[in-house]
C-alpha cells in the first residue's frame, strides 16, 4: 500500500460546508473517545469556540495524548447520520422506513455506488496520534500547503487548490480547498477529489491555560474512480486535530471513517488498518522534516 496517499489521501472544500453548521443548535459534548470524535467532526465549524475547544481537550485527556511515547492508535464506531450529513450524505439507516421499503437491492446498490446514499456500518474508523516537534503554527503552515505531493511524496498525479483566501486565512477566518489527485495502492489505481478546510480557535487546555487550537475537517464528495483493479471507494470522512503542547511541540491526531475496497480487500482488514497507521505516523514523520528549522 502507498505510504501517505493510502492514509490521507490529501486530508482536507468549499466554505460553504465550513459554514453549514452557524446555525445549527449545539447538542452537549458527549462522555467517550468514539462519540466526542463524532461530536468534533459535526461540529468543527461551530462558532462556539469555548465548546469546541473544551471537546478537544476532553478528547486530549481521555486518550491520555500528553503522554504519548511513539504514537497511539485505536479503533473508532462509524459516524452517526447527523454527523455524515453535514458533509452532505444522506444515511441508507436514516431514509424513512417507506423510502428503504420502496427500494430492492439492485436500486440501493446502485445508490451506494453513485454516492447518492451512504451504508454507515460500511465505514471502518480509526485514529492515530503522534507528537511533531515543530510549534503548532509551523505544523498547520506545512498541513495547508499546495504542494503537498512535495511533502508526501507518493502520489501519482496531484493538485490542491485554495477555495477560499489563503491571505485571510486566521483566526477568524477559515481556510478550504479541493485536492484532485491519483493514487496506486495494492494493485489498484483510484482518482479522487477531497474537500477539506481547517481552522484556529482559541480556548482554556486543561491546564487553565489558554492557547490556540487547529481542527480541519475533509470528505469524499463522491466515490473515487478506479482506472485499474480495486473494486470502490464510497465514503472518507477526515479529522485532524492539532494541540500544542506545554514545550511548543505539537500533538497531531488524525481520526478517519473510510468505506474502501480493494479488490476483496475492506478498510475494515486488520492489515489494511496497520498499513494505514504506519502511513499516517511516516506522513507526521515527513510534515517534521519540513516544519523543523534546519
């Protein structure tokens, strides 16, 4: 498996899907890793920035992140229909009981391969952490660069686009973009687009400190296209958190929901999930390499 673009696959669109949630009512951040990773991921555009910040530092705590030795990684449950539907995906599990009824399984495999429905317990999800020794500005600024076939090198064709002002970009103005890029992995070549944009947020560490936060959010909008081998690529839901620490390094957590197949071989595999990990912890490993003084 391809090292970077099989993890990532060019992690972080439009502003509109950054701005979709400014008007929804915020439910309570829930107790767990599984459902505070969801609640982070529905609500990442929320203006409620003392909310958002106070579910990354529960999230910090409960996974022990300050005390990461060479990485951690764990298995996540799917995201919920709310949390898919933000990006714009309608749950096959939320369709009302006379919608699936009228539907056979030849018309909803069909809709599954279109990208117009989505199965939520197809998805496997997982997260990675890890700690970059480069400040949390120096992290993001390599994060959102365009070239990042530069820093991840294995891509075969790539190209990353701002939709938004990257001048403007700061804390009170998130930056997007769309990626379209191919990728070789395990036999198979797939091409895709992912949307994504991150942002700043300020908020008290459970130290009482207050500090400044990065959290970007990316998706699939439409199920990849594979030119060779490979059998679909129908969900890829993306999650980085970034939160410095108290000697200005920066822990990188990286949460995915991904629903892949590979000829036969599923996200959901135990050597597909390792492979996975690994390329996500040798991604950090060469956001290092460029966030690190010389």
């Amino acid at each position: 498996m391809q090292k970077m673009p099989a993890s990532r696959c060019v992690t972080l669109g439009a502003l509109a899907l950054l701005t979709l949630g400014a008007c929804r009512t915020l439910d309570p951040v829930p107790e767990g890793v599984d459902a505070n990773a969801s609640w982070i991921y529905r609500n990442q555009d929320t203006e409620d920035e003392a909310e958002l910040a106070a579910a990354l530092v529960q999230l910090r705590t409960d996974l022990a992140l300050d005390d990461i030795d060479a990485y951690l990684e764990r298995l996540l449950e799917p995201l919920d229909a709310a949390s898919v539907a933000i990006v714009g995906k309608e749950a096959v599990e939320a369709l009302a009981p006379e919608a699936r009824d009228a539907m056979d399984d030849a018309a909803l495999e069909a809709a599954l391969d279109a990208g117009t429905l989505v199965r939520l317990a197809d998805q496997q999800g997982m997260l990675v952490a890890t700690k970059i020794p480069c400040t949390i500005d120096d992290t993001v600024d390599v994060f959102i660069r365009l070239d990042q076939d530069t820093v991840h090198p294995d891509y075969e064709a790539y190209a990353r686009s701002y939709t938004t002002d990257r001048d403007a970009f700061g804390p009170d103005t998130p930056l997007a973009w769309t990626t379209d890029y191919t990728v070789s992995v395990l036999f198979s070549t797939y091409e895709a687009t992912i949307l994504g944009g991150v942002r700043w947020l300020e908020g008290v560490d459970a130290d009482g400190t207050t500090r400044r936060f990065a959290v970007a959010r990316a998706h699939l909008p439409e199920p990849a296209t594979f030119t060779k081998g490979g059998t679909y690529f129908r969900q890829d839901y993306q999650l980085d958190v970034f939160l410095p620490t108290a000697d200005d390094q920066t822990i990188h957590l990286f949460a995915v929901w991904r629903d892949m197949d590979l000829g036969g071989f599923h996200s959901s595999n135990t050597a597909y999930i390792a492979t996975v990990s690994k390329a996500f912890r040798d991604g950090d490993e060469e956001i290092a390499a460029f966030c690190q003084p010389e």
